[in-house]
C-alpha cells in the first residue's frame, strides 16, 4: 500500500530510552537523543524522569542557558519549579505544562518544589526554524485547570496541551513553528480511539502504563509495549486499541523542518559556527 493512500499510521520504528543523568544528577531515561533515535524533525529530545527516591531528583537543574529551540516540561506527579535570569518565575504541577521558547538565549533553572514523594515528568526540546531561533524568550505556562481534559463516556481521557482531538477539545499552547500536537492519553482496556494527525507531520507515541495496539488498514495490530517509543510512517490517522490492558500514552506531533541541525550542548542552530557563536555570547555574559 503506497504511503499517499495510507490511512492508517502505521509503527515503524520501536526504541526504548537509555538510562542517563542530567543536570545535578537526576536520574532520567533518554527516548530522543540517543545513538538509537538521534532525532525526530522537529523534536530534538525527550527525557523521561520517575523515581520516588529523591536522592534521584533533588539536585534538580541548576541554571544553564539555551539558545536555538523550545523546551517542554510536562508533569504527571510533583512540582517543579523554574527560574529565569530576566526575573520570570513559576511551577510546574501534576498536569501542567511549561512550554519555553529559548530563541536567542535564557539561562534558567528547573528545581523539584519537593523534598519526597514521587516526581514524574517529561522534558521534550522542540527545534525552532532557522528564521525564528534568534527571537525574544518567550513562556506560555499553563497549570492543569487550563489544560483541558477530554472525558468521552467510554472512560477515554485525553489532556491535551497542544493540538486537537477529533472532537474539537484544543490545548492552549500556540505554535505557530511547527504546529504540534502534544497529548496525554489514556484508553480502558477493550476501548478504541481515533485521532487524526496532519499527513506531513512526523510524529510518535510513547507508553507510559500498559501497552497499546496501532490498527492498520487492514486491521493488523502492532503492539507498543510500556516505556517504549513508537515512531509511525505518514497517514492521516492513528487508530489505537487497548485489547490486553488499559494503556496511557503521550502522543505527540509537529512539522518537520528540513533543516541542517548543529548542536553543541544546550544549543541547537544550524551551523557549527553559530553554535561556537552561542558559546562565545554565553561566556562573554551576553544571556539575559
């Protein structure tokens, strides 16, 4: 079946993240950015933090700058706190999303706004156009009230940060770079959900408890099994079944860029040079 038909995404690719540290030693699993998935236009990187041990946390992220993309905090239990250098301050809770444009350059902090319990989360790094990466910083956060939750009677629940679902319920982050989709799902098992997704947009899922099955056109289920990462081909829809267990899951999708990336740490721009160059701002006290 030539992709141009293709209805049903289907899973091409399957990965599972790899254990890392970051900031002041925070344990965290690494889906996007690793010699397995390097990247996913327009997505840069997606960490993964879970531990109920705060040893594994509490050291948090000390400040650092960025320049070049957009970070996503998305919290499903515990607080986060952020700062900036220009003053801007604010929490993250459980259901909240933070979705930070770094443009020119920030320098910020992320610290857990807890001492115990359990602090479980996602940091996904969305990649500006070359045209928009040397903008003013910008925040649109949104605590868990103004992220709408769609309940359908058949106990499907979608929060929805960014995009729509088939039933017109939208998220409140604008996006206007790559116009993503960005959504926490999850279906009772024996139930089915359809989402539609634009024809161009590279997009993925990645299963949080459970597993789910992809439905093909011709009705062939691929399943995605817990803590893994399903990368689909084009199509302009996604049919989920929850067949063996109930299943909870981010979807998410953007434009692809088509742009040369070069990194350099906390930078992403499209030339070695303009990265030496964010070095060179950063050290000469050029972040704000």
């Amino acid at each position: 079946m030539s992709e141009v038909m293709q209805k049903n995404r289907t899973v091409v690719q399957t990965i599972s993240g790899v254990e890392t540290s970051d900031g002041d030693g925070v344990k965290l699993t690494r889906i996007i950015g690793t010699q397995k998935l390097d990247v996913l236009d327009p997505f840069l990187l997606l960490d993964c933090f879970e531990s109920d041990d705060a040893s594994d946390y509490i050291g948090g992220f000390p400040t650092h700058p960025h320049r070049g993309f957009e970070t996503v905090s998305y919290l499903l239990n515990g607080k986060m706190r952020h700062k900036d250098s220009a003053g801007h301050e604010g929490v993250v809770e459980s259901g909240g999303v933070q979705w930070m444009t770094a443009g020119k350059g920030v320098l910020h902090s992320e610290m857990p706004e807890q001492e115990e319990g359990l602090l479980k989360g996602f940091q996904l790094w969305v990649n500006l156009p070359k045209a928009s990466k040397m903008i003013e910083p910008a925040y649109q956060e949104y605590p868990p009230e103004t992220t709408p939750l769609e309940k359908r009677e058949n106990g499907i629940e979608i929060r929805v940060i960014a995009g729509s679902t088939n039933l017109g319920t939208k998220g409140p982050v604008n996006n206007v770079h790559v116009y993503p989709t960005y959504m926490d799902i999850n279906i009772p098992r024996g139930q089915m959900l359809e989402q539609s997704l634009p024809f161009e947009h590279n997009a993925f899922i990645y299963v949080i408890e459970g597993n789910v099955g992809i439905k093909s056109d011709d009705n062939q289920v691929q399943t995605v099994d817990m803590r893994s990462l399903a990368v689909f081909g084009k199509g302009q829809n996604v049919s989920f079944v929850a067949d063996d267990s109930s299943a909870r899951f981010l979807l998410v999708a953007g434009k692809p860029l088509n742009e040369p990336i070069a990194r350099g740490g906390p930078f992403v721009m499209n030339t070695r040079a303009e990265v030496l160059q964010a070095f060179d701002d950063f050290n000469q006290g050029r972040f704000h």
